[in-house]
C-alpha cells in the first residue's frame, strides 16, 4: 500500500484525486420476473435465453457490476439444466461469457419447486456504454422457471488499475 500519496483514495500503488462524491456512484437496474416454460421440447443441449437485462455503465469510469440471478425451478422433471451469463455490448461480434457454468440438477421426480440463484461480478474496464446481459439456460429435458430475474448494481471500481 503507498501510504506518500497525496491523494484522497490509495488502492495498491496506485492513487486517485476523485472527490469522494464519485466514488459513490451507483446504479440498480431490475429486471422484471418472468416464467419461462419450453414445452416437449428433449434434444441434446438445447439452449434458450431466459432473462435479460440492460445496463448502461456510461456515466461510469471503471464500472464494476454486481449481476444477481435468482429462479424457481417448478417442474417435476428429472434432470439438470445449465446457466450461464452473457454480456452483449455494442460493435461485439458475439456473445462474451461473464460467469462460469452453474449448474441445478435433480435426481428425483418431484412436485416441490427449488429455488436457484447465483452472484457474478463483471468488472471488465473496457465497458462505457449500453450493454444487455443475459442468461442462457442449457438442458435435455423441458424445464418450466418461475420468476426467472437479473438484476444488477453497478458501481465504480476505485482500485482499478
């Protein structure tokens, strides 16, 4: 930690003159639940897209976006599905991964619903502008999601370097 600075803020060695105000910016984007239901459809791997969500990180110097998806898994089918998030800014040629794969598996037939849901950070500093994330589901057999929802907080990133 460089402790000489004169500066306001000191992350690392790095060290910033912002005034504290810009330091608390932040943004809540909602997305608003949905229920996703794929009826008959089995197959190997079949992919479709179940929330999605705008953000505009703009007024953001080095933006860093706390993205919260939350689901009710309702159907009785054994199985799992897989989800992932994407991101999709403008001038991109394709989809860019911003999480890993998490994965709802069930073992046993059931009319119970669970409830799955999953944080991820994007703090990828090559973002200014509008870009939608959204969640793509994977499975073999038909899921039925209730409440399917993205959310994110954004934020600026004082220790960027």
């Amino acid at each position: 930690m460089n402790h000489d600075c004169e500066c306001e803020y000191c992350c690392d060695d790095c060290c910033y003159e912002k005034k504290q105000e810009e330091f608390n910016a932040t943004a809540l984007n909602c997305g608003s639940p949905g229920f996703v239901s794929f009826a008959n459809l089995t197959g190997v791997d079949i992919t479709r897209t179940i929330a999605t969500l705008q953000v505009n990180t703009s007024g953001f110097e080095h933006p860093c976006i706390l993205l919260s998806f939350t689901a009710n898994i309702v159907t009785g089918v054994i199985g799992s599905y897989r989800f992932q998030i994407f991101r999709e800014c403008k001038d991109q040629l394709a989809l860019v991964p911003v999480s890993g794969i998490y994965e709802y598996s069930r073992s046993v037939a059931t009319t119970v619903s669970d409830t799955f849901s999953f944080n991820v950070c994007d703090c990828d500093s090559c973002m200014n502008d509008c870009c939608t994330y959204l969640v793509v589901v994977t499975f073999n057999v038909s899921p039925v999601i209730g409440g399917a929802t993205l959310s994110a907080i954004v934020t600026e990133n004082v220790c960027e370097n």
